[in-house]
C-alpha cells in the first residue's frame, strides 16, 4: 500500500468511526498508517504480532475438560493469553486436560524475538446449567484477573437417536438445558465481566451444521433444535452487544471426531465412512482443525465480524 492510499484509508477509516454511535472508543488501528511513519520507519509485519495476538488477554471456555473446548483453550493461550479458565461439571479434571496443562507449563510464546512464558490453564467445576453458579464463578475471574476479555461456550450434549414423534419429554429439557440454556449463561456471565471492565471483547458460541441443515438418516431433534437456537442467539445478543464493542459470533463445525461423537460411532459401526463420504474432503474433522477459526474470532483480526456462523464441516453444507 502506498504512503498516500494508507493516508486516505486512515481518514475513511476514522470518518466512518467518528458516525457510528459506540459506547466504546472505536478501536485504534494496529498499524502506523500515518504519512509520517510510513516514511520514517521501516516495514514490518504486524499480522501475527498485532491482529492475532492474544496477549495478556482472559478467556473463558466451557466444556474445556476435553475435545473442542479444550483445543480452543489451548490455541487461547499459544495465541498468548495470560489465562485460560476453562468450566466443566466433572469436580476435576480429565487426564487429558492434565496433560494440556503441562504441556502449556513448558510452554514459550511470543514472536519477534521477545519470548516468554506461556500463560495460564485453570480448571473450574461447575454446571452451566446453573445460572447462579456460573455467573459467581466467572465473577470470580473478573476480581482476581480484572478482565475478561474471551469467551467460548462449547459445552454440549447429544443423546439417544429417537423419532422426533416419540421424543422422551426430559431427554429434549436435559439436551436444551445444556446445550441453549447453559451456552447463554456462560455467555452471560463473561458479557457481564466485559461490561464491568468497559473493554471490547468476542465471544464465541459453539453451535453446529446441525443448527443450518438436518442430518441425513439421524434422529436429533432435540440437539438440531438445540444448536439451531444457539445460532440465533448469537445473532441476537451480536446486536444487543454491538454498542458497547463486544462482538458475538457462532461456530459450527461438521462432524469432528471427539468423545462425543465417538460414543455415537461405537455404537454405529460403519457409520464414520458414511459421514465421511457426505463432505468433499471425504473424511471427518479433528477438533485441531478449528483452532485457527476460534484464534481469529478471538483476536482482533476478526474485529469487524460480528454475528457471523462460521461454519467448518470440510464441504458438507456445500452439497
């Protein structure tokens, strides 16, 4: 970009800033987009060290004793964030998780020559689906950290395949309890935390394909329901949230290959090759595979997307 097309897209940038109606600052923009500075000083990327940079940052992630939320609480913290807490109902933590968090111990982050220790893996015990608990806990967070500034509600369920006639009454309260109820308490107690602190912050809902599109041969009507709500709510709280800078999107993976879903093949042999051949790629996801995604939703080159589904299913909902 030329010194003089920099220039003009410094002052768009602020004209458009200075209308919109905020009850935040607009955000500062991350590079030296002035005359003088980008005649003075030398080029230098910024991409890794500015946008995606999560430094000294807080997150919260639900359903981070294993799988998806425990993959995006890692890529949390080697995008460099000070801590990650990470809530699940089980009074402590899976072997797994205890092998994350030494690995994150050992761990150095930081580009650009300035290494340090990576940060933070906290364990809490509590059940979204008490509003009242969750709400204490990440205030909990906010008092001894002073920010929150991430959140990403992953916790979910999925439960018997069942004709959507004959659905138990209690198996579809239990799915929507934790699956709806519990995804809008943690993001309610995290909004509440960033609103307390007057600081932007992105919070992330874990919904599914299954939210856009109905599974082929599969009897989930209470968990499609589930995650289709949990995609309209973050279209709705996106809204609400806007003004005060705190932006809400939501992710929907395709069929990944965690706990969750392995408990359902192993009762379905046969039935990974068939998911398999539903999406081009030809083969499930790994919940790796959406670390990339949560780290953007989460930093700030994702800092004009809001109330977004960003859907990751290796081609399935293109078919």
């Amino acid at each position: 970009m030329s010194a003089l097309r920099a220039l003009r897209a410094l002052r768009s940038t602020a004209h458009l800033a200075s209308r919109a109606p905020r009850l935040l600052p607009a955000p500062t923009l991350t590079r030296p987009f002035s005359l003088s500075s980008l005649l003075r000083d030398p080029p230098r990327p910024t991409l890794f060290t500015h946008e995606f940079s999560l430094a000294d940052r807080v997150a919260i992630v639900s359903g981070a004793n294993r799988g998806i939320g425990l993959e995006a609480a890692l890529a949390l913290l080697e995008g460099g964030a000070r801590a990650v807490y990470c809530l699940d109902r089980p009074t402590t933590p899976s072997s797994e998780f205890v092998q994350v968090g030494e690995y994150v111990g050992k761990m150095d982050v930081g580009l650009g020559g300035e290494r340090r220790k990576g940060g933070r893996l906290e364990y809490v015990s509590v059940d979204v689906t008490d509003k009242e608990a969750v709400v204490r806990e990440v205030g909990k967070v906010g008092d001894r950290e002073g920010r929150v500034d991430v959140c990403v509600a992953a916790a979910g369920i999925l439960r018997n395949h069942v004709s959507c006639i004959e659905y138990p009454e209690e198996e579809f309260k239990e799915v929507m309890d934790v699956n709806v109820n519990g995804v809008l308490y943690t993001a309610q107690a995290a909004g509440l935390q960033m609103a307390r602190f007057n600081k932007p912050g992105s919070i992330i809902l874990v919904a599914s394909m299954s939210g856009s599109l109905t599974n082929m041969h599969h009897h989930w009507v209470s968990y499609n329901t589930s995650k289709g709500a949990v995609i309209q709510m973050a279209r709705s709280m996106a809204c609400e949230l806007g003004a005060r800078g705190i932006r809400v999107n939501s992710l929907s993976p395709g069929y990944i290959y965690t706990s969750l879903t392995k408990q359902y093949l192993d009762k379905h042999p046969g039935l990974q090759d068939k998911w398999s051949a539903q999406n081009p790629l030809g083969r499930i996801g790994r919940p790796d595979e959406l670390r990339g995604v949560v780290a953007w939703l989460a930093s700030d080159a994702s800092t004009y997307c809001t109330g977004s589904d960003i859907m990751v299913t290796g081609g399935h909902h293109s078919w």
